[in-house]
C-alpha cells in the first residue's frame, strides 16, 4: 500500500501546480486587473437597510429591494414615483435617482436643490378610484393570503357593490362578484387556504 502511496502524491502535486499555473498572473495584470477584469461588479447604491435582512440597489431608473434570504427581487421606487411622493413640479424633478441615505428601516433621506426629503417608500398609492357621483370606500382592502402583490377591493363603480381583484401596481386583474346585487360590506372571508373567499351578499 505504501508503494501506492507515493506515486499517487507526486501525481496530485503535478496536476494541482499545473493547474495552478493556467491562473497565475503577472504583477502587471494582478495590479492593473483590480480596476478591470478582475474589479468587481458596480452595482450602484448598494446598501443595506438598517435593522433588516433586507438590501437595496440601483438598477437604470429605479431602487429595488432584496433579501439575504431569498432570490426575489421587487421594486423599491422609481424615479417617476419619487418626484411624484416629493411632489416635485417638472421643472424641478429629479432626472436622475439621488444618493440616498437610510435612517431606519421605513425612512430614507436625500438632498435636492439645497433641500433635504425624508421619505418611507414603503408607503405607497396602490391605486386611485374616481367616480363623478360620488367613491364611499367602506371595506378596507384585503391581500391574498400568501401573495402580497394581489388584493381585493369592495367598489360601487357598477352601480352596485362588488368585489375585484387587483394587483399592487394598480392593475385591475378581474371583476370577482357582478350582478344586480351587492356584496355587504366588511363581510368577506378567505378559508384556511387562501383558495376560497367567502362572502355575503343582499
């Protein structure tokens, strides 16, 4: 066995230094590489967000936000909803998304114009119902159990109270109840699933 040994070593030794020297480098591309091949990606306002798992980047003309956890990624903010939350008139929008600064988990901070805004992105508009009668939101919008991009959302823009589905950038998925009847208000229930809501109707 030990003469087994032996030759086996001085093959391992051979094979790891010749492939050691397909990755050797001179001092020249060692030095010069960190800027170049070898530098690491930029990614643009990396940074974490205080007191979280979570992370935040730039990506061309928005901040996106991911988890240490998981691959998914969402979107933060984009330019066009920070000028709109800063409300901003056009010519004074940002062109640019700015450097920003978080001071907690909900709150970043950053300078324009020799202004500073303080702002929680988290906060957002989901969507806006407009009506020339009249919009009496009396149920409070409900997420779909384990999927918090989708929610339902009680309406008279038929004539009658129903429900719809919509998705949280504002997109109206499907009309879920219709008919010369409404659905009583803040009596809706999905079962242990999800799969199923429940409602009462007049």
């Amino acid at each position: 066995m030990k003469k087994l040994f032996f030759p086996f070593l001085i093959l391992s030794i051979v094979i790891t230094e010749v492939t050691a020297q397909d990755k050797e480098l001179s001092i020249k591309e060692a030095v010069m590489g960190q800027w170049t091949s070898l530098a690491a990606e930029n990614i643009p306002q990396l940074n974490w967000i205080p007191e979280s798992n979570f992370y935040i980047f730039q990506k061309d003309d928005a901040l996106f936000t991911s988890s240490a956890k998981s691959n998914k990624t969402d979107t933060l903010i984009t330019l066009k909803e920070l000028n709109k939350i800063s409300d901003l008139d056009e010519e004074d929008a940002l062109e640019d998304l700015p450097s920003t600064n978080w001071l907690d988990e909900t709150l970043f901070s950053f300078s324009h114009n020799n202004s500073v805004y303080k702002l929680n992105p988290f906060e957002k508009t989901l969507f806006e119902e407009n009506n020339d009668k009249y919009v009496e939101p009396l149920s409070p919008i409900e997420f779909l159990p384990g999927d918090k991009e989708k929610f339902i959302w009680h309406s008279r823009k038929d004539g009658y109270n129903h429900i719809y589905l919509y998705t949280t950038d504002g997109r109206q998925l499907e009309q879920l109840t219709e008919g010369e009847w409404e659905v009583v208000e803040n009596s809706t229930q999905f079962d242990e699933n999800g799969k199923h809501l429940y409602y009462v109707s007049t």
